[in-house]
C-alpha cells in the first residue's frame, strides 16, 4: 500500500507527515457502513502492517457525526433474508476489521462527534485513543434490533475499558452513553469542542508519530497478547520486548539526546 497515492472508495483517505485520516463520509446518513465499506476498511487496516510510513492513523467522520452503524436499508435489510452460512461469514468479516484494527502496529486516534452507534461505537472501541465532544452519543444499540450485544469483540473489549459492571449495562440495555459518562469511565481519554476535535486529533497523532514507532508497535501488541496471561508470562513477555527495543537506534538516539541536553529526533527503527 502507497499511502501517498491510496484512493479508497467507500470513505476519503488523507495523509501527511506520517499521519493518515479515515474519514467516514456519507453525512446525510450520518456516515452508516456498508457491506463494502466493511471490507474496504478492513483491508486498509491489514494492509498497514505493510505500510511503515504511516506512523498513526485517526478516524473520523464527517458532517458533526462519525458513524450511525450498520446502514439500515443496505445492510440490515438484506440479513433478513440470509441464511446461516451467509450470516456468519458477514459476521466475520466485521469481526475482522476489529481485528484489523487491533493488529496494525500503528496507534488509532479515534475523533468522535454526534452520532456514534453500533458500529461505530465498535471501531471507537477498537481504536487505541479516543478523543470525543460534549455531544458525542455512544451506544452499543444491538439489543435494540433483537441481537446481543457480544458484536465485533465487544464483551472481551469494552469490559477492558470502562470496567465490567458498566459495559454489562451498555450491551444489556443499548442505551446512549453520554460523552460526559464516557470521560469519567475512561473510554472517552478527553473531550474537546467539536470545531477543534480534527485538529486536536491529529495533533495527538502527530506526536505520536514523532516519537519511537517501533516501540509504539510493541507496546500496541502488547496491550493486546497479555489480556490472557498470567502475570508471571506478562513479565517475561515485556522482559523480551523491551529488550527488542533496547537494540534498537531510536533507544540509541534518545539517550545520545539526553547527553546533549535535546529533544531525540526519533525514526522507528
């Protein structure tokens, strides 16, 4: 993947100084995905792991909302009329694009306004930071349409996040998570107004971009591989992954800054 000349179909892809921005952007629906929307944002997130120019990635949405989910009449409709086997291949594949997102090594600044529902509260679940604004409304609203609320990794994430009593009433009920509860519970890291929710996002990926992506990779993986291990193997695994980090010349670079009194100029390798 050439992030320079990248020309996604379903949503606009920008990218400049190592940050790229996804931008949902159907606004008259308040950017819904689609089937292929799905599978293109999956793909992009795969495709990543191949792309070690881009040092951060946000995802956003346009027109005051990021996503209102499922598209109701390109989606929802047609699995009505599935059979099984049909089914769970689509729930699959949205299943892998959380699993994409997770699995890239770059860090995922989510920027959040208005409408942020079902699946899209799942690729701001998925995502590593997230800044919202005061109006920003999050829901897991699967409950709503007859489904559980277990979509897209939500019971083994969400829990991790805002603690297991508060997700349990998230995904039972469906109801709205108001962006000052989403502060307080951790899922939102902060809110800010929503006409410099854009530039703080890519602010906080800029600088995140500009310090050691290598390690930022590693510390990605991390916080994902020691969820089911003993405290024992989590410590021997950070042993080998810091010292993996310790060989490398952005480790070098810092130190050699801090002897010179400056600010380390690191390149992520």
């Amino acid at each position: 993947m050439n992030p320079e000349t990248l020309s996604p179909q379903h949503f606009r892809w920008a990218f400049d100084a190592g940050v790229g921005v996804v931008t949902l952007d159907r606004p008259a629906l308040k950017n819904p995905l689609t089937f292929e929307s799905y599978a293109e944002l999956r793909d992009l997130f795969r495709a990543l792991v191949y792309a070690p120019t881009v040092k951060c990635v946000v995802v956003t949405g346009a027109g005051g909302n990021f996503c209102s989910g499922g598209d109701v009449r390109e989606i929802i409709g047609p699995l009505t009329a599935m059979a099984m086997p049909e089914l769970l291949a689509f729930t699959r594949m949205t299943g892998d694009l959380v699993k994409a997102m997770r699995g890239c090594p770059q860090p995922i600044v989510a920027a959040l306004d208005g409408v942020c529902v079902g699946a899209g509260a799942i690729m701001a679940m998925a995502s590593d930071l997230r800044l919202a604004t005061p109006r920003t409304k999050t829901a897991f609203l699967f409950t709503r349409v007859g489904l559980a609320g277990c979509d897209m990794g939500a019971c083994a994430i969400l829990p991790r996040i805002v603690g297991q009593g508060r997700a349990a009433e998230l995904l039972y009920t469906g109801r709205v998570m108001t962006a000052e509860e989403g502060e307080r519970w951790g899922f939102h890291n902060r809110l800010v107004e929503p006409d410099a929710l854009l530039e703080e996002g890519q602010a906080l990926a800029r600088s995140l971009a500009a310090g050691p992506t290598f390690a930022h990779g590693i510390t990605k993986t991390q916080l994902n591989v020691e969820w089911n291990v003993s405290l024992e193997t989590a410590i021997e695994m950070e042993a080998q992954a810091q010292a993996i980090c310790m060989g490398t010349q952005d480790f070098r670079r810092a130190y050699e800054a801090f002897v010179a009194k400056r600010q380390p100029a690191f390149e992520g390798n």
